[in-house]
C-alpha cells in the first residue's frame, strides 16, 4: 500500500470537511474493498477518512412502511436485525449471504452501494425495492443512482448517509454464489409493492451492472408466480461472460433466479 | 505516523506506526504476536482473523488506526496460562490441524461462531452443515476441513459445558 494519511471523522459533517480540505480523498466505510485495492496499488488516496464509527450512520429502523439502514451499518448487523428481518425478510437474507462471517462484520451497505460493483448484492435489493438513497446533500432514487460498472451518482465528496426501503407486499432474493469469490454469478431480487408494481433486478449478470428485467416484471405482473418466467427469453446480448459463466449461461441463470426469489417470496 | 492506542489481549498499549500499517502487521511487527498470519493477504483465506470487540474480523482488511480505541484478542489471548481454550484443545484432539499455518484464523473464527451459535439459548445447537458454512471464510489446503468440522462441534459442547458452569 503507497501511503496515506487517515482520519477518523466523528459526524458527517466533519467527514465532509476534511474530504475538502484534502487533495485526493476517498471514504473508508467497512474497507472491504477499498482496503484489498489499496493494498493492490490500484488506489493511492492521500487521505482515507473513516466512516465507521460515526455514530449517527449505524442503525437499523423501521416506521410504518419505511425500513431505514444508515449507511455504515454493517451487514451482520443488517442480517441479524429483528426489525430488518420483520419489515424486509429478503433484504436481511441478501445481507446474510454477502462475503464470508469476518466479512460481513465489516463491510456495510454504504459502502457497497457507494462502490457499486457489478456483481454485488445490496444494489439488486435496493434497486428491486425502489429504495431511496439519503446523502448529506440530496435523497437519490435507486433508479437514479446506480449509473453503470463502478458508477454511481454520487458526487465528488457526497456522503451516503442511509438508505430508505418502502415495505413491499411480497419480496425474494436468489443468488448464485461464486464458491470462491462469494460475489453473485447471477443474482435476482423480486419485489411486489403495496400498490401492485413488480420490480425485478439482476446482478452479477449484465456489463451495466445491476440492471432490471422488464420481461420478467411484466410476465410477473400477469401472473406472480414461478412458472410465469417459463416462457420469458432473455436475450445474452449485454450480458458478461468470463471464464466463470457465458452470457448465455447467466441470461438462464437470471430466470432460474428469477424463479427461485418469486418461489421464496411466496 | 500516528500513534494507535488499543488493548490487545487484556493489555492497554500505544503503538505507533504510518497510517497505511494493517492491524495484522501492528500485531505481529510492532508486538511480535506472529501467531496471528498472512496467508493470501486478499481477504480471503482468514489465516488473519482476530477478535475485535468480540468480533472475528480480518486483520489483514483493516488498518490499524481503525483499530484505535478497540480491544483484540489474538491466539496468544485465549488459553488461561497452561490450561488450553476448549477451541484449541478440541483442535489438538479431533486432529484438526495438519501444517497449523490457518489453525490461529479457524480457531479465532470457530469461537465467534460457537459464541453466536451457544447465545442464541437451547436452541443454538451447533451442526455440522451450519458449522461447514460459517468456516467459509477459513480456507485450509492440509486437511479437507473434516477434523475441523469434528473439532468445531466437539468444542461447541464443551463451551456449553463451560458456559453453564460460570
């Protein structure tokens, strides 16, 4: 790792103060990426400042219909939350599948969302669930805010502070797990709102990103239920293909995890 | 430079290091507790993992100044004087260990998951599928896990055991 100067900001405005005042700044949050691509040198910040024991960013909520993550909750903390688990049960099970233990520990929602790797879980869950992305600045949707590989956005020195999710009627999430890696080969949330919309994404599947499926949304939309997506093609085309998986073989894993999440959502 | 102050195994300490340190190499280059090991440096492996606030993390994905004010325990910390951790002598009896090089990372993570496991009441019972997929994150290319998994649940019952005498 080149060097670097760390900084533990104790709120968020003082987080955002320092990143001004520095010249090539990047937020550490759990640092279960940022850390291993420093460690690669294929990041040399000057400055990291420390997210993660801001107090006012770590938490789980729920009101009503709303269920709230402050950004630098950790995913253990999210899978094992009773109010996470009662509110969204599909959004604590994609945290309790994200990494390895130690990872999970660590690593929190901002973060991940903040990075937005094309094989990452949150961005499915939130993207499914039309959640909000709350910053210091300004609430972005999820429609909004995920903008391609690595892309997000956020602006320069912009803070995610929470992300809000509307309690849907009926969610699911299923994931092919990379054995190694643990990041989504392919991934599907589902979602179905209290007013009746279907929202299907995918990760881990196409070169954008996480992206949605409108096809399985509307075949959903007439009939929620599994073999509803029998007859859905989805096209290879767009979609990533490594020594892992063809884009013919994720495009297939897009229904049958389709599938699986509408199947666990009931 | 900044100086990192923490406890590490029930001791208070002050250590200063360049901000870029990782904690593993605050432990075994600044306090020379070298049980605690490299092994991908990827975060993968768990050869690294210690607890922080009772919490088994990896001490390779952390820096050191994240640390501050933390209290860790590493391999070192666990067995009271002569008498080993039932993890450790559970290990040694089951022969969960062949080369030792990820034995420190599997026990330190194997006592986070008994501990999860045991406070969740009666019902916590530890099993052999639960145990395989909370020791992902422990990677060992000597045995094929099967002692580790034995060991694992031997020890679970003897924390039990130990847990109901305190």
């Amino acid at each position: 790792m080149y060097q670097t100067t760390y900084h533990r900001a104790s709120s968020v405005d003082e987080a955002a103060s320092l990143f001004g005042k520095s010249s090539e700044a990047k937020f550490l949050a759990g640092g279960q990426t940022l850390l291993p691509v420093m460690k690669q040198r294929l990041a040399s910040p000057s400055d990291v400042i420390d997210l993660g024991k801001i107090k006012d960013m770590i938490g789980v909520e729920a009101s009503g219909d709303t269920l709230t993550i402050k950004a630098a909750t950790p995913h253990y903390d999210v899978a094992t939350s009773d109010a996470a688990k009662k509110a969204i049960p599909a959004l604590a099970y994609l945290a309790s599948l994200i990494g390895d233990p130690a990872v999970r520990y660590r690593g929190t929602i901002g973060g991940s969302i903040a990075n937005n790797d094309p094989a990452a879980d949150y961005p499915a869950g939130l993207l499914a669930l039309g959640a909000t992305v709350k910053t210091n600045k300004r609430s972005i949707t999820a429609d909004d805010f995920f903008k391609g590989l690595f892309t997000t956005a956020l602006e320069d020195g912009e803070i995610i502070t929470a992300v809000s999710f509307p309690v849907p009627a009926k969610a699911g999430y299923a994931k092919m797990r990379h054995p190694a890696s643990r990041f989504a080969l392919t991934a599907v949330f589902v979602a179905q709102t209290k007013s009746g919309e279907i929202r299907v994404a995918a990760t881990g599947a196409s070169q954008s990103g996480v992206v949605r499926v409108p096809a399985i949304e509307a075949a959903l939309k007439a009939n929620w239920s599994p073999s509803a997506i029998d007859g859905v093609t989805i096209s290879a085309s767009g979609l990533l293909s490594d020594i892992h998986g063809t884009s013919e073989y994720r495009a297939n894993l897009i229904k049958v995890m389709a599938q699986r999440a509408v199947a666990a959502a009931g | 430079m900044s100086t990192v102050k923490l406890t590490v195994n029930g001791k208070a300490v002050a250590v200063d290091v360049e901000d870029r340190t990782l904690l593993v190499h605050l432990l075994r280059d600044h306090l020379n507790l070298t049980g605690t090991h490299v092994g991908c440096d990827t975060s993968q492996c768990g050869a690294c993992v210690v607890h922080m606030d009772g919490r088994a993390v990896k001490s390779c994905t952390m820096l050191a100044g994240q640390a501050d004010g933390a209290s860790i325990t590493t391999i070192e910390g666990i067995a009271k004087g002569d008498e080993l951790h039932p993890m450790q002598a559970a290990f040694r009896d089951n022969h969960g260990l062949q080369c030792g090089y990820c034995t420190p990372g599997m026990i330190m993570s194997a006592i986070d998951i008994v501990h999860r496991h045991n406070s969740q009441g009666a019902g916590g019972q530890l099993d052999e599928a639960t145990v395989r997929q909370e020791l992902e994150g422990n990677i060992c290319r000597c045995t094929g896990y099967h002692n580790i998994v034995k060991a694992v649940l031997d020890a679970a019952g003897r924390m039990k055991v130990a847990q109901a005498a305190e």
